[in-house]
C-alpha cells in the first residue's frame, strides 16, 4: 500500500519529468538547424557563420550563469509553480519569436531569451526536492537526468527530418510543445512550497556570486559543489570536440557520428532512469557517486586513447556509468539545506553548469587544435578526452575524502 502522499508526489515527478523532457526535445530540435538558419542570415559565409554562432552559444552560456540563480531564488520567495509555468510560456514564445526573426539580430535576441527563460531547470529541481524524501531524491533526480538524455537523443534527429521541410519548421514546433506544456502544468502542477516555508527574496543572494556563497555557508557542501563543477567542465569535451575528433581519427561520416551520439544518449538515459533508482537505496549516495566516478575516469580514458573505432564504441556503456555521480552528488547536497534554500542550491549547482559552459569549449578545442597541430608528434588527438579523464580524478579524490569524513 502507497504511503500517504506518495500518489500526489509521484505525479508531481512525472510532469517535472515530462516539463525537462519536452524542454530538452525543444532544445535539441533546433541544434540541427539553427546552424543553417544562421548561415542563411550570413549570406552563406561559413566562416562567419561560424564565430556568430559560437557568439550565440556563449550568450545563451551567460544568461544560465546569471539568472539561473535569479529564478532559483525567485522560487524560494514565491512558488515553484509560477516560476516553472512562467518559464515554459516564456521559451515557447520565445521559440516562435525565433521562428518568425527576420534578421540575425532578432535571432540573436530570440536566443538570449531563450538562455534567460531555459534558466528554470533549477527550479525543476528544487519541485523534486521539495516533494521527494532525502532518500529518494537521487533517484528522482535520476529520472530527471534521464529526460536530459532522451531528449538530447531524439530531439536532434526530429529536428533534422522538420529542418529538411523548413529551417524554422524546429522552431514552430519547439514553441507549440512548450506551450502546451505550459497549459498542461496550468491545470495539473501544485505548489510544493507552503508559504511558511518560503524565505524573502535577496539580490546579494540572488546574484551568481552571491549564490555561489551558499555553497561556502555549509558544512561540507563545498567539497560536493567541487565535484559537481569538475563533473560538468569534464562533459564539456563531448559536445566541444566529439564530431571533429571522431571525424579526424576515426574518418566517421555524419552518420555513425550520429548514431554513436545516439548510443551515448541511449546508455545515459537507462543509466540515469533505471540503474539510479536501483543501484543508490541498495549501496548509499556516496558508494555510488565513487563507483560512478570510477568509470567516469576509464571511460574518458577509452575515448583519448581508441586507436580504432570500434573500441571508442566499447567504452561508451563504461562512460555513461559517470552518470550515477551526478543524482548522487545531487541528493547529497540537497541534504545539506532547508527547503528555504533549495531554489538557491539549485541555482548555484546551475551557474556551476554555467561557468562551465564558458570554459569548457574553449579549453578542449585549444586543446585539440595543439594536439593535431603543433603537438600533433606526440600522437595524442585524444588529449581532450584524457583532461577530462583526469578531472574526474580530482573530483574522485573529493568524493573519496567527503566520503571519509562521515
């Protein structure tokens, strides 16, 4: 028999799940096409269109970093509920603005906003907090994870087949299914925040710097959002160099490009929907964060140094084991706060994303051009992949640490 509560909080998963799903299927349908769209703008330039739309990722990276824990603190003050249905209305008007941009400077408008209104997955997160006990919370931030995955996995390849029709096809239909999400949430969603739980609102707090504070207020918290961070600049190097890495060592075409990104997404999501819900009640959070970390480091290893293809393929069901780290991390740090606080952690575990973002493509395709550039004697065109393999190390030596302090 389910225990009092359980039906309503079990539901209440379910739409934060279909909520990030439907936002990632959104996102990654217009990865395909939005390139083009740019292009087109450009009068066909490549070069040119190639620095804009770097121009347009690093934007979107900065709205993450500065209003993630804007709307996380918002949350704390008034609801998840208005924060999470704003969001959604906010990115499918956004996505039709996009649609309907007649100039590069109205696209790049579109996708400023976008990166401001995309900013409420740590609200999203903060629900599952709220409504899930602490020992259940990394599981259900598995199953929030896994909806990254499917829909990085299958948002791209509809993308592709509607971009083929019409580049702003994506764009339409991404804006259709974020409003109807939004009128979904409008009549199903529930508060989970009581007003007496609710903290006031603080711009000191608010602010990434200030946000970031809270991780430095907190036994031990820190040492969590190390890894967190050192976790995410680690993933940097799969969407930065994956396909020009691939392409150059390996001479993959788009196709099996495709369909190893499509494997990857495919072992994450089983990772993160089913063997978290399984592995963490049956060994702990923090077992689990060492294990995931573990082959984390060996997997990255595998793709740095593959000579062959095949083999890169091999360590793609060992990499995607990194991703029992993360909900684990997660549920850990969320233990560490009242439920005042959770938007603001959320928050600042997202501008940790953010920072990350900003780093990351930068450093890893440096890396990779010295690699099979001046360096490129030392024979080592997986250099991105073995810096990230030693980032997880680092975090692991935390974990192990954080671990041993209990």
């Amino acid at each position: 028999m389910s225990a009092p509560g359980a039906e309503p909080r079990r539901a209440a998963v379910t739409f934060i799940f279909i909520t990030v799903l439907l936002d990632m299927l959104a996102f990654g349908m217009i990865v395909p096409v939005l390139p083009t769209l740019v292009k087109g703008f450009m009068g066909g330039d490549t070069a040119r269109a190639a620095h804009i739309f770097g121009l347009f990722g690093t934007t979107w990276a900065v709205m993450q970093f500065f209003f993630s824990p804007v709307l996380g603190a918002l949350s704390d003050r008034f609801g998840r509920r208005p924060v999470i249905l704003l969001s959604n209305f906010g990115l499918g008007a956004d996505y039709i603005f996009m649609a309907l941009a007649p100039s590069i400077e109205w696209l790049f408008i579109g996708r400023t906003i976008s990166g401001l209104t995309s900013a409420s997955v740590p609200t999203a997160g903060a629900y599952i907090a709220d409504v899930t006990p602490p020992e259940k919370r990394a599981a259900a931030f598995g199953i929030i994870g896994s909806a990254f995955g499917v829909g990085f996995v299958v948002g791209p390849s509809v993308g592709g087949l509607l971009g083929a029709m019409d580049p702003r096809m994506p764009f339409w239909v991404s804006g259709m299914l974020s409003l109807l999400n939004a009128l979904y949430g409008l009549f199903v969603l529930p508060e989970s925040l009581p007003p007496e739980k609710r903290s006031a609102f603080s711009w000191k707090r608010a602010n990434p710097v200030g946000s970031l504070a809270l991780l430095r207020s907190r036994e031990r918290l820190l040492g969590l959002a190390a890894i967190f961070f050192l976790y995410f600049l680690a993933h940097e190097a799969l969407p930065s160099v994956f396909v020009l890495y691939a392409t150059y060592r390996y001479g993959w075409d788009e196709r099996t490009v495709g369909l190893s990104l499509a494997a990857v997404g495919v072992c994450a999501g089983l990772v993160q929907g089913v063997l978290v819900r399984r592995v963490v009640p049956r060994f702990g959070e923090r077992r689990t964060a060492l294990f995931g970390l573990a082959c984390g480091i060996v997997g990255f290893a595998i793709y740095g140094l593959a000579p062959t293809g095949p083999l890169l393929m091999v360590g793609i069901p060992i990499f995607t084991l990194l991703g029992l780290a993360s909900p684990s991390v997660q549920g850990m740090m969320t233990h560490r706060v009242g439920p005042e606080d959770q938007g603001k952690l959320q928050g600042a575990v997202q501008s940790l994303r953010g920072v990350s973002g900003l780093i990351g493509p930068a450093l890893f395709t440096t890396i990779f051009a010295l690699a099979i550039g001046p360096l490129k004697g030392w024979d080592l065109p997986g250099a991105p992949y073995l810096l990230s393999s030693a980032l997880v190390a680092v975090a692991l030596v935390i974990a192990w640490k954080a671990a041993h302090q209990n």
